[in-house]
C-alpha cells in the first residue's frame, strides 16, 4: 500500500496508530482530523532533513580581539568564546535555549510566531546537525 492515509478522527486515529506511524515513516502522508483541523504525522529524520534544505542559517561569525562571535541576525541569540568551535558550541545551547523559550511563551509573540520551522528544525537536529547547519549555507 502506497497511498496517503487519512482518519477522521482522532479516535479513529488512535485506533490506527501503528498504520499513521508506518505511513509517516515510509515517507507517504499521514492526517488525521479533530473537528474542524487537520493534523499530520511525518517521520522526524525526514522532516528535519526537509527544514534544513528550506532554512538557511543565515548565521554571522565575527573573529575580533581574540575572540569569536556567532549571531543570527533578527534573532535574540549569540555566542561568544576565544576558540571559534567553543564559539559554535555555545550558539547551539543558545538555540537550544531560544526553542524552549519559544515553545513556553514566544510562539504568539509577533516578532517570533513566524519562527516555527527553525524551532522545529532546532528541536529535531543533534548538536552535530546543528553546528554543521550553523556553518554551512543549506540554499
């Protein structure tokens, strides 16, 4: 079986679990609907592999009196360390740090509710993924 699969509802949804969750994993679309909204299941690998292709960095590395600087612009986070990989480091707890905030109070924040990729793509990396998303340009 190949094709999308759907459930109207949640209940039935629980009751197919396993199907959503091999649908997803193999790539094929998985919904499900609760009253009026409808929710999809996709496998995490593939999803953040799709985040990280559509959502460039976009990350500034500054070396300045010894030190190095990490920042993206437009959001509240910044690294700074005498080694550049320290420097890296720290922008990844700084993220990790800014998807918490995010998914506790900024996410209906004007100037963050927008933001909802990066948080997933963030969430959905290891430290590895993001260091090297960090550094490269994904475009």
């Amino acid at each position: 079986m190949n094709s999308a699969i759907h459930f109207d509802s949640y209940s039935e949804g629980r009751t197919n679990f396993k199907q959503l969750l091999d649908a997803a994993e193999e790539g094929r679309v998985a919904t499900v609907s609760r009253d009026a909204a409808k929710t999809a299941v996709v496998d995490a690998r593939r999803m953040r592999h799709f985040l990280a292709s559509v959502t460039p960095s976009r990350a500034q590395v500054v070396a300045e009196a010894g030190w190095w600087s990490v920042f993206i612009p437009g959001l509240p986070v910044a690294a700074d360390a005498e080694l550049f990989d320290d420097a890296l480091a720290d922008m990844v707890t700084a993220l990790r740090e800014y998807a918490e905030d995010w998914q506790d109070h900024l996410r209906d924040a004007p100037n963050h509710k927008e933001n909802w990729g990066l948080v997933q793509l963030i969430v959905l990396s290891s430290d590895e993924q993001l260091t090297a998303w960090l550094v490269s340009d994904t475009r």
